[in-house]
C-alpha cells in the first residue's frame, strides 16, 4: 500500500485529481471505476479543471460506478446517477453511452447484479478504481461482515451509513435503506485503486483499513491484500496511524530516487 499524506483537503484532492487524469491519458481505453458522496467532491473539481485546461479528454473513458440506491425512481435527485451528472459528467466530454452505474427498478436484483458484472467483464475490466471509505470502513455500499471475496449484489444499509448520509436528503424525503453494489471481491479485481480519506472523522476508518487486522468488519481492510492500492489523505484522516512519519518519509524517499 502507498500512503501519501498532504496537509490539506484541496492538495489531497488535487493529488487525486492528476492520479486519474494520467491514469486516463496514459491508457488508449481507460476504464474508471467511481465514487460518490462528499471525499471525491473535490477530486471531482480537480478532473473538471483539467478538462477545461485541455490537459484531459474522457472521449475514450468507460466508467463504473460502485453502487446506487434502490428503491429511488430513475433521475431521482438523490439518486447516485443524478449526483454523477451533476458533480461530473454534465461539465465533461464523456459520452454517456460510455457511463455505467448499476440500477435495480424492477426487484430483479440477481438479473441486474449479473448484468453489472458481466458488463465490467466485457470491457476487460477496470483500470483504476477510486474509493472513499465510510466512518465505519466500508467501500462501496460494503458494510461491516461483507464477504471479503463479495461481488455485486444489494446490501442492507447500517445505521450507522444511513444516518451519516442522512444530511444529503430532505427531511421528507424517503431515504432508501438497500443498495446494489459492487463487491469487495469487484472492487479487488480493479488493476488499480485509488482510495481517498478527508477529514478527523475518517481517522480511525483510515487507520483500520491501513494499519488494522484484515477483517471483514472493516472492508477497506481488504486492500491489504490489493498489489497497487494508494490512499490519498489529508493531515486529518490521517492523524490516527501509527506509522505517520514513516509514510511521509517514504513518499519523500520516492521523490528523491525516483523509486
Ligand atoms: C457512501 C458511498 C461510498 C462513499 C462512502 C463515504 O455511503 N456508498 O462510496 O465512499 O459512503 O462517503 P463520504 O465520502 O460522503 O463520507
């Protein structure tokens, strides 16, 4: 795992933010796996920036996203399709055609799980994932006790993610408490992945899923086992491991000898 730590949000993101784009500028037919919710907000920005800059095209960029609600109907406001337009693919030149993001409007749960996968498959795969990590270690909508081995399927939320994304929806708002999401074992195949964490309230999280035991009660923790994994943080979200000094030394280390 390669740990770099920047003091702020907006440099960790900024940093995210040129991963993916010489990730796509390096590769003829890029296929990006995305996140939603608050930590890739500015990630986003930076992607958007670099397009308008002519430093980026997604012309050529398939994406995945990792989950979606269910139970919203298509375009709703809050729906993960609706947060990608708006935040991402409304201000690039991606083509929609080119834009995966799983969806489940008929309880055929199994069918559209299958579909997911196989439509990953078809495209050789995912090239580089991008993560954020839920305060209680999951990615994607992977909750604590997720088979470590899991695909795509729908997953009950817990409490504890359905209050913390409860500030997204309004107070009458019907907030759906089940997903369709990619598995831990989905999301292990991506060739690369990119998990990003901001902020003190993701410190432990990001201190088990860097430095804690492999657990299925911490998702992220399977990354441990992932051979091209970078977690990108702020000072904040990483003011919980242990090995701080020597996950800053190292990265200056890797300036220095190019290594
Ligand atoms: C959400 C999403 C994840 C996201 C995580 C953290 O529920 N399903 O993909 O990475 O939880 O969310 P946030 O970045 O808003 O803290």
């Amino acid at each position: 795992m390669r740990v770099v730590i920047l003091p702020t949000e907006v440099e960790a993101s900024n940093f995210a933010g040129q991963f993916i784009t010489d990730y796509i500028n390096n590769n003829k037919n890029p296929i990006v796996g995305l996140a939603t919710g608050g930590s890739v907000l500015l990630t986003y920005e930076a992607l958007i920036n670099h397009y308008k800059n002519g430093m980026l095209s997604f012309k050529n960029t398939i994406t995945f996203n990792l989950d979606e609600y269910i139970g919203l109907p298509p375009n709703h406001i809050q729906s993960y399709r609706n947060y990608m337009n708006q935040k991402l693919f409304d201000h690039i030149d991606i083509d929609p055609n080119n834009v995966y993001i799983p969806e489940c409007f008929d309880e055929n749960f199994d069918s559209a799980s299958s579909n997911y996968e196989a439509n990953i498959a078809k495209h050789g795969g995912i090239g580089l994932q991008l993560l954020g990590v839920g305060s209680n270690g999951h990615i994607g909508f992977n909750e604590p006790t997720s088979s470590l081995q899991s695909r795509t399927r729908v997953k009950t939320l817990t409490k504890n993610t359905l209050s913390k994304n409860a500030r997204f929806f309004k107070p009458h708002e019907n907030q759906p408490s089940l997903a369709l999401t990619m598995g831990i074992g989905t999301i292990m195949e991506a060739k690369n992945i990119l998990l990003i964490g901001l902020g003190k309230h993701k410190s432990k999280a990001v201190a088990d899923v860097v430095e804690g035991p492999l657990s299925a009660f911490c998702p992220g923790s399977a990354l441990q086992n992932h051979l091209n994994a970078t977690i990108v943080l702020d000072k904040l979200a990483a003011s919980d491991l242990k090995l701080y000094d020597y996950y800053l030394q190292t990265e200056k280390m890797k300036t220095k000898y190019n290594c």
